[in-house]
C-alpha cells in the first residue's frame, strides 16, 4: 500500500506541477450545447484557480522516471508534505488572511487534533479563535452556526464524521436552510470537515459514510478530498465559500506524502479532477476509492484497457460537465465508491448520469459500492465490505464487451 | 422613548394627540408630575434569585414608557388576536403559535435592552418580532405567505427575522435555537462590541440535552449569553409537574445563577433584564424563569381547555393580565383616562385591521422565487421540477 501511495503520489505531483492556470473562458468554449449544465462564472481577483489538467503519460512507466521529469518542469519548487499538514497549512493561510476565520471542535486546541491538522494552531491563534470545546456536538455545531449568523467563519471538526450524527438537526434545519427560511438576510459560511470512511478495523459506529445522509439537505455543498493538493484547494475554496460546506477526508489518507506547489491556490468547490484521461470506459470515483481504482487502473492498461479515471471530488453538485464530457468520448461509466449502496452518492450519480446523458451510453450505468452492512471489526470481512481492485478490473472487463 | 421611535412610522401620526392629551390630563388633575419625570413603582412580587443577590424590586420608570408599554401591548394582543381570526378564516395555514398573555416579557426585555443586542428565540415569535422594529404589514403579510412578508413569504409563522435591529428567528424546533444563541454571544465575545444575547425558549425546551450543554460551553468560554425561559406551565399539552422533576427552571444552572420573575409584570421583566445585562456581560452566563401564561392554546390546532380548566385560564385572565395591569398604573397615577384607553385600544384594532388589508393586497411569491436563496451563490447549480424538462432553474 505504500508503495502505491508513493507511485500515486509522485503522479499525481507530476499531473499537479504540469496543469496551467487555464481560465474558465477557455473551458466553455468547449461546452457542447445539448444536455450539458452550463458553466457558472466563478469569482478570481487576485486568487490563481488551478485546474489539474489530465497528464499525457501513460500510467505504468516508472514512477522514478516521472519524478525526475516533473524536478524539471516545476516552476517554483514546492514543498512535500503530509496530507494533514495539507489541511493545516490550508486552514493556517485562511486563518491568518482572515480574523473572523476560526475552529471550534474537540481537541483542537491543546491537543492539537486528534489527527494532528490543527497542531500549534492553538499557541499561534489563541484559546478563543482555536476553540476546545466539550463532547457535545449537537450544541457545539450549534453554536459555530449561531456564531457564523453573526458574521464569523467558524470550520466546525468532528472528530469522526460519525459524530456528526448527533448535530444533524443543527446541520440540517439551521446550518442547510436558514439562509433560504430567513429570506436570505442570514448566511452561514461555515465549513463542517472532519474523517469519516472505512478505517482499519475501527468497527462498525466509527468507519461511518455520512455523504448519504447529508447529501439531500438543501442549501450545503459537499466536496470530499484526496490529495494533499486537492486538500489544502479545498479547504481554502471551502473556508472563504459564503455557503455551508461539508468536506469530507478519510482516515486512511492523512499520511498520503506529495509535492504541493508554494505559491497560493484555491481549487474549486464544483470541478472534478481528471486523474488518468483515457478512451475506454469513465470511472467515476472519489476519495479513498481513487487509490484502489488507479490500482485497477495498472491491471487494466497491461490488459490493453484505457480507463478515464475522474475524481469527482465534488459530492454535491456533481461536476456534470466534466462528467458529460468524459461519457461523450467513451460511452461507458463506472462509478466506483465507498458509500453504502442504497442511497450512497453513487446511486444519485446513477440517476443524475442516466436523465442527463442516457443517449451516449452504449452500456448500463454500473456502480460498484460497499456492501450495506455494518463494518465487521474483523479484517478479513472489512476488506470485503469495501470495493477491492479486483473487482474494478472485472466490472471493466464485463463493461467493454 | 427610543421604543416609540422605532414602532411602525404609521403609528407617529397616532402618538402626537395622545402626547397633547395626556398634558391635557395632567394639567387637569393637577398632579405636580411633567411628562419626563420618573416613577417608582413596585413589581408585583419580589425577585427570587438562586446564587445570585435578585435586585431591587422597585423599578424606575416614567409616564412616557408607561404608555408606550400599553400601547405597544394593546397592540401586539391585538395582533395576535387577529391572526386568530385570519388562521380560521384560512389565510393562514400550517403553525401559528399564538404570544397573547406574555406580551409583557417581549415589551420588558425591549425596554431594557437596545438594537444592538441580539434576541432569539423559538416559534412564538410574532410579538417578539414587532418589539424589535417589525412592522405589521411584514408580520401578516409573511403570516400568509405573501412576498412582503420579512422573509419573503419563505419562512412562515415560525421563521421571523429581522437582521438589522438583531432578530435572530424564529425557529422551528424546539430547543435547536439555544445553541444557536450561545453561539451569537460567542460572536458578539469574539468581537468585543458590549451586546448580550437574550436566549429565550420555554419550559418545554427547558429539558432538552443541548440546552444543559450550551451552558456548560457558555459558563466554561463566560459567553455574555442571558438564556429566559418563558414559563407558561405548560409543554405543548402537558403541564409541567408532569414533565419535569424539577419545576424551578430558575435553579436548573445549578452552577450558573438564576433568577425568577414574575412574566405578566412588564416592569418586573424591565428590571431583571436590565439587571441580567450587566451582570453577564462582566460575569457570564444567567437565567431568567418568566413565570408567564399563554391564553391561547399552543398553536391554533391545540384548543388548550383539554388540559387545563377554563376557570384557570379565566382567572389569570383576571389577576394577572399584563395589559390590565398597565392600565391599572395608568389610572392609579392619573397618567391617562379611561376614554383615553380606550381610544387607544380602537386605534390599534384600525391599525391591526389596515396592515391586514395591506398585506392582503400584497401577492404571493414569483415562482422564480422558489429557487432563490437556497445558496448564496448558486454556482450554476440545477434545479428540476416535477416532469424535468418544462421546469427547469439555475439556482441564483
């Protein structure tokens, strides 16, 4: 697993320092008129949005060789980090550029985060703004929300999304739908993020996918990170965005090393990332199901495939250009998730994708997603609740036929 | 006097007769008192204070606020009671929690507080609304989901707000505001400005989990929150002895200090609120109990005599109502006369009766509107309706 993640990584530092600002303008030119959502204008001031666009190399080459190649081609340099200190440095920089930014959660403080994303912020920022609060999700999350009513930006972290469970309420009625229900004299800029996913042997309360529940709520965004690239774009985009945002990480990613640039970047909350461009077949997939698919990916090429890998990255709204594009050029989808089957983000992807675009597909939409059961403590039996390799490579395989 | 000011401007045209008429008054009866001079009087009852020295019970105040305090009343009973009579005649439909019998807290805590300080509270809101700069026209016309409402007829009965005078709902459920309240005290903390939040929520909301838990964080951060919890007896249907071990919801901080009140006593409700400003915002969180009573039942689907007599209610009707109360110190003072009352209460009712027909003209909401507002900026998001092709918006 490691060295897969190193692989992964150094790819994806190579995809990351190769894409150009491109400007959105120049995207739209290519939107083709039929069933495709137009695209919004999003606003850029002084803000560099950096799109990942897909590299041209093939996956397979040595990972060595695409390291020494991408050395090269960078432009300032960067900086290797760890994906939570990704999150740190993206919630640090938005913290200092704005006063009213603060962090209300369990052990943020003195502790530091009970995976180290806000350590030291407590020291930097003082008690007030890196706030330590009791076990009470309910009427902490509660209390960021009435706090953002009054013009602060608090980024609310549970400590496992599981525990998100007990604010709902809050989430739901106060945080999704205030702004709609006040006649929009109240917004609430918070950001909601914390770990959730299927964890190593965590068992069945704390390997929790909340994307589901929370995806029907009116009035919040969902975007759900990867990359320690994507993850610092996020939080940015996240944190200055006027709307709720829920961000949604993985526990089994906070160790994920890659090269992210210097300079400033703020990703959008709405795109989906082109992991792997290719010609076959789209695979669809988000968080921790996109190491697993590039996996299959490797098996798929040395079979003669040529998987399109996309990370949607952004749950709610889905990416529909960039999906629709990629179906146009392959007619085939897969989505591969981690969300339970019934009612997970991938059965609404399903039906997004089947209204929209239903005359490009040459094949059923095919979604391969954890199983519904609680998550088994055993590990044997938690392996095969989520989606393995194995079988991404035979769904592609009973895809193309 | 500010509490004039800022009432609906069509009542300004109302007030200057009853100002002349009132020196008229006093000349008459040679009382040695001018219109601005103060008046001490005494609250019905004295404060009960759990760790904390209750304040004074004489309250000081002056003819002007007196009147103000009855007219502001008259007013709000009034509405209420219209709003009655419009949900059976079915212009308004779903909710309507009805405030009559506790206008004296909303009037009490406005007149000790100012514009900057924050006020929430739950879905009985419609009176709250109007002392904090509503207008009636925005009340009923957002009553019937009308686009003049003050939340554009989106919100509803229990969706009230009025941002710029610190109005902060209206919420539908119950107990779901008081962290939400905390929260603002902590925004108001963070920014260091010298405003309090009065959180108010009732008796029934008063064993909810998250209330316990936003005052342990407010004791904890020393958050300049003032939580009040309006005692009418009863929760929805059930009185509360029977949903609650301890009835004392003053004592229920048990390390935060408390204060009980007599609710249908403006002055009363002036002076804790005044008094629980300063201390929280030296000392920290406090609670208000409002022993207060709601003639209506608990919103108009409930009629409110299946558990409760009518004798109950007939006879705090009698005792204890707050208007009657002002209109007794009017008269014992010789502030105004009876005709003089009177007139008042017909004027109101004109009043109540004009900004309903106002509001009636105004019409529903553009079908447009259903997809404003659901984000601040929409981003280029879809929204489908029912067949998927014919309705079909970009959200703004």
């Amino acid at each position: 697993m490691a060295a897969v993640s190193q692989a992964i990584a150094a790819t994806v530092a190579l995809s990351s320092s190769n894409s150009s600002t491109t400007s959105f303008e120049s995207k739209r030119s290519r939107f083709l008129p039929i069933k495709s959502i137009p695209f919004s204008e999003s606003k850029k001031g002084k803000i560099v949005a950096c799109r990942s666009n897909g590299n041209n190399s093939s996956f397979g080459s040595n990972p060595r060789e695409k390291a020494a190649a991408s050395t090269e081609t960078k432009s300032g340099g960067g900086h290797e980090l760890l994906l939570f200190e990704a999150l740190r440095e993206g919630l640090e920089e938005e913290m200092d550029r704005d006063p009213r930014v603060c962090v209300v959660g369990e052990d943020v403080g003195h502790y530091g985060g009970s995976y180290k994303v806000t350590k030291d912020l407590a020291n930097k920022f003082g008690d007030l703004r890196v706030l330590d609060t009791p076990i009470a999700e309910n009427s902490f999350t509660g209390m960021a929300i009435g706090a953002a009513m009054t013009g602060l930006r608090p980024v609310i972290e549970g400590m496992n999304m599981g525990f998100l469970l007990l604010a709902f309420n809050q989430i739901s009625n106060n945080c999704g739908m205030l702004h709609y229900t006040s006649g929009g004299q109240f917004t609430i800029p918070v950001v909601i993020r914390g770990p959730g996913g299927v964890g190593r042997n965590l068992g069945a309360e704390h390997s929790q996918r909340l994307e589901s529940y929370f995806q029907s709520i009116p009035g919040i965004q969902m975007v759900a990170c990867s990359t320690p690239y994507n993850a610092k774009g996020l939080m940015k985009a996240a944190i200055r965005s006027e709307n709720p945002v829920i961000l949604f990480e993985h526990v089994l990613l906070y160790n994920l090393k890659e090269t992210i640039p210097d300079e400033e970047y703020v990703l959008s909350l709405e795109e989906a990332e082109m992991v792997r461009p290719g010609e076959h077949i789209t695979i669809l997939t988000y968080s921790r199901m996109r190491y697993h698919v590039m996996q299959a990916a490797k098996t798929l090429v040395n079979k003669g495939y040529d998987p399109e890998v996309i990370d949607i990255r952004s749950l709610k709204p889905f990416d529909l250009y960039t999906i629709g594009n990629s179906i146009k050029k392959t007619h085939r989808v897969l989505i591969v998730e981690e969300c339970m089957r019934t009612g997970g983000i991938g059965a609404s992807l399903t039906a997004a994708i089947n209204e929209n675009f239903n005359d490009y597909l040459d094949a059923p939409v095919k979604c391969l997603s954890s199983q519904d059961v609680p998550t088994p403590y055993a590990g044997t039996l938690e392996e095969w609740t989520v989606v393995q390799p194995a079988q991404i490579v035979t769904a592609v395989e009973q895809l193309c036929q | 006097m500010s509490l004039i000011k800022q009432i609906a401007s069509s009542r300004s045209s109302l007030l200057k007769p009853f100002i002349t008429s009132t020196n008229l008054v006093r000349r008459s009866f040679s009382s040695d008192s001018s219109s601005e001079s103060a008046l001490s009087i005494e609250t019905s009852i004295p404060f009960i204070g759990h760790r904390i020295d209750p304040p004074s019970r004489t309250v000081e105040t002056t003819p002007n606020e007196l009147m103000d305090f009855f007219k502001t009343m008259v007013l709000m009973r009034r509405m209420e009671i219209a709003a009655d009579s419009l949900y059976k005649a079915k212009l308004i439909r779903g909710f309507c929690h009805l405030y009559d019998g506790q206008e004296a807290v909303a009037i009490g805590m406005e007149a000790a507080i100012t514009k900057k300080d924050a006020i929430i509270t739950a879905y009985r809101d419609h009176c709250i609304f109007l002392g904090r700069g509503g207008t009636l026209v925005e009340a009923f016309a957002e009553l019937m989901g009308r686009r003049d409402g003050c939340s554009k007829g989106k919100g509803g009965s229990m969706h009230f707000y009025k941002k710029d005078s610190g109005f902060f709902g209206g919420h539908g459920i119950v107990g779901a505001q008081v962290p939400l309240g905390c929260g603002i005290a902590f925004g108001q903390k963070y920014s260091k400005d010298g405003s309090v939040t009065f959180t108010l929520y009732g008796d029934g909301a008063a064993n909810q989990g998250q209330l316990f838990e936003a005052l342990n964080m407010s004791a904890l951060l020393d958050l300049p929150v003032i939580l009040v919890c309006e005692n009418n007896h009863y929760g929805m249907g059930t009185a509360e002895w029977r949903a609650a071990k301890s009835p004392a919801y003053y004592k229920r901080g048990d390390y935060v200090p408390g204060l009980k009140v007599d609710g249908m006593d403006a002055l009363a409700v002036k002076q804790a609120c005044k008094f629980a400003k300063e201390y929280v915002l030296k000392n920290g969180p406090i609670i208000l109990e409002m022993d207060t009573y709601r003639y209506h039942g608990h919103s108009m689907s409930d009629p409110g005599s299946t558990y409760r007599t009518r004798d109950e209610i007939s006879g705090v009707r009698q005792e204890r109502d707050p208007i009657e109360r002002i209109r007794k110190l009017l008269l014992a003072h010789e502030l105004s006369t009876e005709k003089d009352l009177k007139d008042i209460e017909k004027s109101a009712r004109k009043e109540v009766d004009e900004a309903i027909a106002k509001a009636k003209e105004s019409p529903m909401p553009d079908p447009s509107e259903l997809f404003t507002n659901v984000y601040v900026k929409g981003y280029g998001v879809e929204s489908f309706g029912a067949d998927r092709k014919e309705l079909r918006a970009v959200l703004p």
